[in-house]
C-alpha cells in the first residue's frame, strides 16, 4: 500500500494541518520510509489473536453518577485566545 | 557551594540532621542550574520564587516535627507534566505560553510529600523524540559531552540529574523516553508498571503507552520518588487501584537464586560492542552475586517498532486533535474561516516531528486501512505480550542493553525517522506490554560514554526490579561516576 501525493495531502486536511507542496514533497518521502517499515506486519500471521489495546485487561471502572466537578471556567478562559461573556470565541461559521 | 550529598536518600538525611536547610540546598541547586543553562539547556523554566517559597515551608515543616524521606528536597518535573500556576509547554510553540491551570496526580503527590519543584525540564516536542532534538526551545545536551545528544523524550531530566543540578527529576516513558535518556546520560531511570502512577495532568501523547517514572542517580532514590508517585487515583481510568507498597523493602535483599532471563535477540548484530562488553559484565557482577542466568526468546520483540509506530502515532493523531487554537494554545494570527483557523494554528504550532506522528496515525485510522494498520498492531502487541509472559515462567528478571548504542552525535539521525525510531528497540515492549523497566549505568564505551543496563520484570514486580538494581550498585560504582564538567565541589 504505497502512500501518495495525494493520500498526503488528503491526511493533511484530514487531520487539520496546513501544508504547501514543498512540505507535503517532504513528507511524502519521510512517511515512505516510515510506512515501508510499518509494512513489516503484513508478514506476521495474526489468525486467532485477540486484539490487545490496552496494557492491563481490565473492565473500565464505573463511578457514581455524581457532580465532582466545581466551576473553573473563568481560570480555564483566561489563557484562550479569545473569549467573550464566558464564551469562546471562533470565526463565523454559519451567515 | 559544596553539598554534604548529591542523592535525594543522601540529602534528606543531611536535611534530617540539620546540616544545611531546604532554602540553603534550594538556593544551591537553583544556581548550579542557572550556571548549567548555557551549556545544557536542560530546563525550559525554572520557578526560583516558587522553589524558595516552597523550601521555606519545608523548613517550617520540619520545624513543627512533620518531616518525611523527601521533604524539602528540590526536584524537577517534566515539562509534560501539569504544575498549576507554572508554565507548561510540552517544549512546543503550540503551549510556549500556556501556564497549566492544575497540577497532575504525580505533581502533587510529590508536592504533598514535601519535594521542592525548582523547573520544568525541556523534552523532545510532545515527548515525540528519542534525542531532544525537537524541541521548540532548542536541543538539550549531553552532559558526558556536549556534542552529543541526552537521550530523549525526557532529555532535560536526564541531564539535570546527570549534572547533579537535582537529585530526581520526572519523566514519562512512552516508547522509551525515561530508561533510553538514563542509558545516554548515565543514570537511573525507572517506567514503572503501566497504571501504577497516574497519568492525571500528563499531556496526552499515547494514552495506551504514556507511563509516568523518574530518573535519580540510585536505585533507592527511584524507590524513594515511586512511594509518594504510586497510587490510586480515579481521575484517570487506568489507574488501578492497589495496595500501597513500600518499594524500598527489597533494597539489600540478597541476589543468591535470582534468575536473569538473556533474550538473544537483545545480544544480536544490532548492538554496538562495547554497549555489548558493559552489558556481559553487568551480568558476570550478578553471576558472582548468586544469580544465575537463562537463555530465553522474545521473537516477537524485533516487531515492536512498527507495532509502536502504528499505535503511538493513532493515539497520538486522537489526542492532539485538541490543539485547535480555540481554547487554549497557539491561534495563528491570520485566517480566513474556522477550518483555515484550525489548518494554520496546527500547522504553526506542531514541529514537523509531531505533525508527520499525526499524519501517520491519522492515515492508519483513516476509512478502509484500519483493520490493516491498528487491528494488525494491536494483535502483533499481544504476540509481544505472550512472549514476555513465556520468558517470565522462566526467569524473574529480563537483562539486556537500554539502547543498541550508547549516545549520538547532534543531527546522527534526525534526517532519518526510521534510524532514530530503531533507538527505542529494547525499550518500546516494555510499553506495549506494560511491564516495569529501570535502566542503571553499568559502564562506559572507549569514548567515554556512558551505558545503560535494563532490567525488566514482571508486573507490579518494581520492589524486586529496584532491589536487583541496587544490588549491582551495591558492587560496583558506575551510578556514582559524575560528569567531569559537574564534578567539582559536590
């Protein structure tokens, strides 16, 4: 599976990051080599092995449904690049 | 000026006895880290008003009779690591102004026991590097000598240590990022068991591997920074809840029956030599101690780069999707709408390390390659599991080389991704897996570079690991050898 220009440029905007065809060039080939190592796996025969995505098997603990959380929005906002009445505020999104 | 002791065992107990107070020790290590800056630039930020503060409450402490092991003694923490009302900047431009508004789990149980927080160590961008060298404030240096890199992720803790600036620094070790930086500085550094210590407050990178530790010159020191580390804590839903242990009760245990599992793929062509040579006499040391030693097979373990490589980057591509310029963080400054907002903001922020992990973890999550990137990974990860539990049916500990190579020189590898990646080798199943890991100097090549010993061993066995690697330091002193440029008047 070779990855392309174009697979570059569509991850790019996939995963929100600018990128100009010099850097995307650039990339590509970084992200060739490290894809032609990933590939090793395709050679691992994997049938019947339970997938494992986590370090220790262990049911996700559960919790009363309870407020724990007190208010922090005002010590939260005061670093965001821009707020309004409690508000965080973004480009237009909808005329 | 002079300190009675540079381990963090050796200044609580001066403290302990009054031979010098926390705001004296405080004052010194704050200097000794001013001085180290231009050469080491180990630190990102360092809080002097907030460290003397801190020793003067200390001090008062153990005035009013409440003292513990670590009260009063100035550590360091991880710029990864939340520290309310401190900067915290995962050494990115995409937090270089960002002052965390919380502290992480292990921040404050170290708080709590007393420590001293002098600064926020440098670290590879994001904790994605394995030499320092993609980090926003500039690369961290290798104390041993300067041309050639600390190690990384957690590189700035690395040499802080190994300069003796602090006694114990955090770290986190998410492919490798204590016990590989350990091996290139020449210290100590421990990944605790994978739930363990709370990863509350640590900025996510891998969430599945991300594992909080620390570095110090000793085994006992480690043992002494996981007593206030460990714990439950419901804040973070990997955390597991257990009974508390004193990990220091194995320091001193005799080593006679220990047995040491050899993996032949950890002694293969990859390994320079003379990280090889320190390595075989690390374990002629632990022979003549009373171990004895097995020959075992992790076949799987040469898979765990790209395993590593496919699940780091997915968890990564999902955890950094919060950097988006709207709550927190770098906004760039001009756009045309939201999403160009978003484009220029990550594109600004991330350095070109992080946004190619994005990239890839993005792509191997993207529609019809899932199932043949993550669902193949995350089974390759259980072989890598298999084999280890195999190899602990017939040893207690796993020995081999930290790293295949001791340090290397500035831009080595940073032009090679896949080069750099190989670094991590021994030290990355250890995170797939979850099971704890120390790296402890044992030697030094011809060039006068140190090298690092792992050990690792089964779950939740840190007790033992700590004890066995205090053994070795109990025989031989390469945990003491300090660099020549920081070794005067300590």
């Amino acid at each position: 599976m070779a990855l392309t220009l174009d697979d570059v440029r569509r991850i790019a905007h996939l995963a929100r990051i600018d990128i100009d065809a010099d850097e995307a060039a650039a990339v590509h080939a970084k992200l060739g080599t490290i894809f032609a190592m990933i590939d090793e796996l395709n050679a691992v025969d994997t049938e019947g092995v339970a997938p494992m995505s986590h370090a220790q098997d262990m049911a996700m603990p559960l919790r009363d449904d309870a407020v724990t959380e007190s208010d922090h929005h005002a010590l939260y906002q005061a670093q965001a690049p821009a707020v309004e009445d409690g508000l965080y505020l973004v480009p237009r999104v909808i005329e | 000026m002079a300190l009675p002791s540079t381990t963090l065992a050796g200044l609580g107990a001066a403290l302990a006895r009054g031979a010098l107070s926390s705001v004296e020790l405080t004052r010194e290590v704050l200097a000794r880290a001013g001085a180290a800056q231009p050469a080491l630039n180990a630190f990102v930020t360092l809080d002097a008003d907030g460290a003397l503060a801190a020793a003067r409450a200390a001090d008062e402490s153990r005035a009013a009779g409440r003292a513990g092991p670590l009260t009063g003694v100035p550590i360091a923490h991880k710029d990864v690591l939340m520290t309310a009302g401190l900067r915290t900047t995962c050494s990115s431009r995409m937090l270089a102004n960002f002052t965390a508004p919380y502290d992480a789990h292990v921040v404050d149980a170290l708080k709590r026991a007393g420590t001293v927080l002098v600064g926020k160590t440098n670290m590879d961008e994001f904790a994605m590097g394995s030499s320092n060298e993609t980090s926003y404030f500039g690369p961290v240096r290798n104390p041993w000598n300067p041309a050639y890199v600390p190690g990384g992720s957690s590189g700035g803790s690395a040499a802080a240590v190994a300069a003796r600036i602090v006694p114990a620094a955090t770290g986190t070790d998410t492919g490798g990022s204590i016990r590989q930086p350990a091996s290139l500085s020449g210290i100590c550094g421990l990944k605790p068991t994978y739930g363990l210590c709370s990863r509350y407050g640590l900025i996510a990178f891998a969430s599945s591997l991300d594992t909080p530790g620390m570095f110090a010159q000793t085994a006992e020191d480690c043992a002494l920074m996981l007593n206030a580390m460990a714990g439950h804590d419901p804040r973070d839903a990997t955390s597991l809840p257990r009974p508390r242990e004193d990990y220091t009760r194995e320091l001193g245990q005799p080593l006679a029956g220990l047995r040491i599992g050899l993996p032949r793929e950890y002694f293969g062509d990859g390994t320079d030599l003379d990280v090889a040579a320190a390595v075989d006499a690390a374990i002629a040391e632990y022979r003549k101690l009373g171990a004895t030693t097995v020959d075992i097979a992790l076949p799987a373990v040469k898979l765990s780069v790209p395993v590593y490589y496919v699940i780091a980057p997915a968890e990564a591509s999902s955890n950094l999707s919060r950097f988006d310029g709207v709550r927190y963080g770098h906004r760039a400054a001009g756009y045309a709408d939201l999403l160009d907002m978003y484009k220029k903001s990550r594109a600004e922020g991330f350095g070109a390390e992080v946004k190619r992990r994005i990239l890839v973890g993005t792509y191997v999550l993207s529609h019809g390659y899932y199932d043949a990137y993550y669902l193949k990974a995350q089974k390759v990860r259980r072989l890598i599991a298999d084999d280890f539990q195999r190899a602990f049916a017939q040893c207690d500990v796993i020995a081999g080389p930290t790293a295949p190579s001791a340090a290397f020189e500035f831009g080595a590898k940073s032009d090679d991704p896949v080069q750099m990646y190989l670094n991590d080798i021994f030290t990355i199943a250890g995170n797939l897996t979850g099971v704890p890991g120390i790296s402890i100097p044992c030697g030094f090549t011809r060039g006068g570079l140190p090298i690092g010993l792992q050990l690792q061993a089964n779950y939740f066995r840190e007790a033992q690991l700590l004890g066995v690697a205090h053994g070795l330091q109990q025989a031989t002193d390469w945990h003491a050898r300090v660099p020549a440029a920081y070794g005067v008047q300590r």
